[in-house]
C-alpha cells in the first residue's frame, strides 16, 4: 500500500465498515476502508456454493433491518443498483396437524391467522403502529434519552420480559404464541432470559410496516451498492490485506474497527492499556450458526402452500419446543429438533437459479465452537413440514461453525451476530463506556456489530461509531 496520509482509516468492510467509511466521507473527509478478503461485504455476500446458476447468500438472507434501516434511508442506494423484492408475507410459521401462521405487513390479516389471540396480536403492537419509525429508529440506538421517550417507556414495559413471559401473559393458544417465539428467537438467546421479547416485538413490529425483503442479485448488491457509493464520495478501498497490526496502515487521524473485540485487542495491543484489553477479552460471543445451502429441483413442498408466500420460515413448531432448542444452545448443547430458520429468497427473486428450479437456506443455533454436523437433523425438521423436501435436493453445501470464523473473524467460534445479547452485554457492548464506541485511544473507534444497537444487516453501529469519531475530528 503506497504511503499516504487520511483523515480516517476503516479496518473491514461489512454493513457497519461501510456505513462508517460514508458517514465520514460525506464530510468530505479523506477516508480509506481495508478489507482483508479480496471483496468487500463481510456477511453480504452471495456467490454459487451448490451447482452453477445457483446464487446462494453466504451469511445475511433477508433484510428487514436493511429497508427500514434509518441511516440507509438517507442513502441514494437505490441509485447504485440496490433493490429490495418484498414477498406476500415476512414469515410462515408451520405447525403440526394445523394451517401455518403468516406474519404479513397487514396485522388484520395477520389477526385472522390467530384465532381466538388475534386481538391480543393488535393490541401488543397497534400502539407502536401510529408511529413505527420512531420505534426502529430509539431501538436502533445506543443507550441513553431516547427521540420519543414516552412511546418508547411503553415499548420497554414488553421489551424487558422473556418472551416466554410475554407470551404467557398475552396469548391463550398455541399459534400467537409460536409466532413471536419465532420472532424472539433472531435474539439467538433462550426465550426466557429476560429482553429476549425485545427482538421479537421488533422483528413482528417491522413485518407489519414492510414484507422482509431479499435484495434482487442477492445480499451481495447491498455491499455493491454501498462501497459504490462510498467510491463516489472520494473514498478509497483496499481489498486483500489482512491487518494484524497498526504499522501496516499509512497515517491516518482516527481509526475505525470493523471487527470483533478479540481482533482489536490483538491489532491494537500496543495502543491500548492492559485493562481495557482484558475488558475486551472477556467479551461474550453466545451462540453459533451451523447452516446448509441447497440447490432444489423445484420450491419446498410445504403441507400449507402459503408458506410459499413469506421469505422467511420459521421452522420448530411450539413456543416450547423452540425454546428448548435456544436455550439447549446457549447452555453448550445438541438437539435432535432445532429451531431453524429458513429462507427461500429464490422465490421472488428469479435471478437466484435456473429456471423452474429453486435455492434453500437454513441455519439453525448450536453451541459456540460447535463440531456436530446438524445437517440431517435440520433437513429432519423441514420434512417433518415439507414431506418431500429430501427427494428435490439436488446438491447442498455446509458451513460450520468453523466454516463461519474462517469465512469471517469476526465471527467468532461461528457465531455471526457480534456477540451475545443477554443483560450484561444488550446496552454495555462491547465493554462498559459512556461512549460504547470509543476506546482508551481517542484515536481508536469500534464500529463492529459489537458496538450498540449489536447485530443486524442495518449499518447502525457504523453510523454512530462514525459520528463519534467525527467529533474527534471537529466534524
């Protein structure tokens, strides 16, 4: 790398990478954002893992966070080849001997798909309807007073319970229940630690302000669009160089740390006190991602056809059954019945496979570090509500937990989401500081999914993490 002097050096090129890299450029700042592989992305990434034609997501799949995101809101992506295909529905979630339940951007019709608690669904979230974006928006934000401190009081009273609680208290039947055990279970934490119904309001909130969507080309085309537009602002990229030390960068007046804690404690090591690196060490990733990839002859025979509609399945049956499975993850064990998620973006996205054939993802959440091959037991559980679903496999590929941390360090023993989000570390991520994004360096930011509002295809983190290091340049 020639020897050259910038006013901010961005360390990873994922959705928070790149959102800070823009963030600063577009105070005209001279801006540089390294990647250690030869793309850019981190988890936004699509390339053909099964069979050629076959465009399968690496990592991130479906994005509400990333439409309704509000920084990228402000952005011009749209101008860059961003375009997001909203499904019928964000979410099916099957059940046995009876007809799915569909999360859908209208809550009337979501109401009609849970019987005798539909009423109880619109009143946990009609409140929060009349002004959905001030919700995302405080939600999507570090600790501290928020924009609409009232509606969000409100929103708290819900969103500190275990979702297993809320659940209890709110619905009488197993449908309503199920529905946000599914929604609660993005968490990646047991269903009954509390905040665990936090994500799940969230998740439920926002698929009834838009359907999730899937980004046309694959979730590749976010990561296009966003360092093309950085480019376009002056900003520069520097793919293939893996940083493991502070001398390998030119000058610079801050730096910006898209990665792990673990990372910059190593990176940083001779720029940080002992203390705060121990701090950082101790940092808890949680849970880890065990995923398959198949290319399929033709879409998944679900027994309820809607299912079909929604870009996301929730696959695991009861509010029970899916919390065992969380929780048996969180406490370093197996299941034979995982909760997984499944994503089917080749549906309404014509680009993914050939023509008359279709693409699968589906993960489920296994112990951090994790060496267990769970593929049978999730191709189990998919049969168990798509009879079939074996017989149209025409190849798959795997990625452990491994797999994970090698395609990226950031996550680390596998798990993908920048770290548990239980109570010790949802607000004082990645350690305890009136400003979550600054180091004992002022010259040292983090900017990862380790910082504030934590994980999620939304560049949030980035977005704050470079207005406090904007303050550090007088910006």
């Amino acid at each position: 790398m020639k020897e050259n002097y910038y006013d901010a050096i961005i360390i990873g090129s994922g959705p928070n990478g790149l959102s800070a890299a823009i963030e600063i450029a577009r105070k005209e700042l001279k801006v540089l954002c390294v990647e250690a592989a030869d793309t850019i992305g981190g988890g936004m990434r699509t390339t053909a893992l099964t069979l050629p034609g076959f465009a399968h997501d690496f990592c991130s799949a479906v994005h509400p966070t990333g439409i309704l995101s509000p920084y990228w809101k402000e952005l011009p992506l749209d101008e860059f080849g961003l375009e997001w295909i909203c499904p019928p529905a964000s979410v099916a979630h099957p059940l046995d001997n009876q007809p799915a339940v569909l999360l859908t951007q209208s809550i009337e019709e979501t109401m009609n798909n849970l019987g005798e608690d539909g009423k109880a669904w619109e009143k946990m979230l009609r409140p929060f309807l009349k002004n959905p974006e001030a919700i995302i928006k405080d939600g999507l934000k570090p600790l501290g007073i928020p924009d609409y401190p009232f509606l969000m009081a409100r929103f708290g009273m819900k969103a500190m319970l275990p979702a297993t609680t809320l659940a209890k208290l709110l619905f009488k039947e197993e449908r309503a229940k199920a529905l946000l055990a599914g929604c609660s279970a993005h968490s990646i934490l047991p269903l009954d630690k509390p905040f665990s119904a936090a994500i799940g309001l969230m998740f439920a909130l926002m698929g009834h302000v838009v359907n999730w969507p899937v980004a046309k080309g694959g979730s590749v085309a976010i990561s296009d669009a966003l360092g093309a537009y950085f480019t376009s602002l002056g900003g520069e990229i520097q793919t293939g160089l893996k940083i493991t030390s502070l001398d390998q960068l030119p000058e610079s007046k801050v730096i910006l740390f898209d990665t792990d804690p673990h990372q910059l404690a190593e990176i940083a090591k001779e720029h940080l006190p002992d203390r705060y690196i121990r701090r950082l060490k101790k940092y808890n990733y949680g849970p880890a991602t065990f995923k398959v990839d198949w290319a399929l002859d033709e879409s998944i025979p679900w027994k309820d056809k809607r299912c079909l509609l929604a870009s996301t399945v929730h696959v695991g049956g009861t509010i029970e059954e899916i919390n065992h499975s969380e929780k048996s993850a969180w406490n370093g064990k197996h299941v034979d019945k995982p909760f997984v998620m499944l994503c089917q973006q080749s549906e309404f996205d014509t680009s993914r496979a050939p023509s008359g054939k279709q693409t699968g993802y589906a993960y489920c959440h296994v112990p951090n570090g994790s060496e267990v091959d769970m593929t049978e037991a999730i191709e189990n559980q998919i049969e168990r509500f798509a009879p079939g679903f074996k017989d149209i496999i025409l190849s798959k590929h795997i990625t452990t937990t491994k797999a994970f941390s090698l395609y990226n360090g950031n996550y680390v023993g596998g798990a993908i989401t920048g770290g548990a989000a239980d109570i010790t570390q949802l607000f004082t991520r990645p350690v305890a500081r009136l400003d979550p994004y600054s180091t004992p360096n002022p010259k040292l930011f983090l900017c990862s999914a380790s910082t504030p509002p934590g994980g999620g295809v939304h560049g949030m983190c980035g977005y704050f993490a470079a207005r406090s290091a904007l303050k550090r340049l007088g910006k």
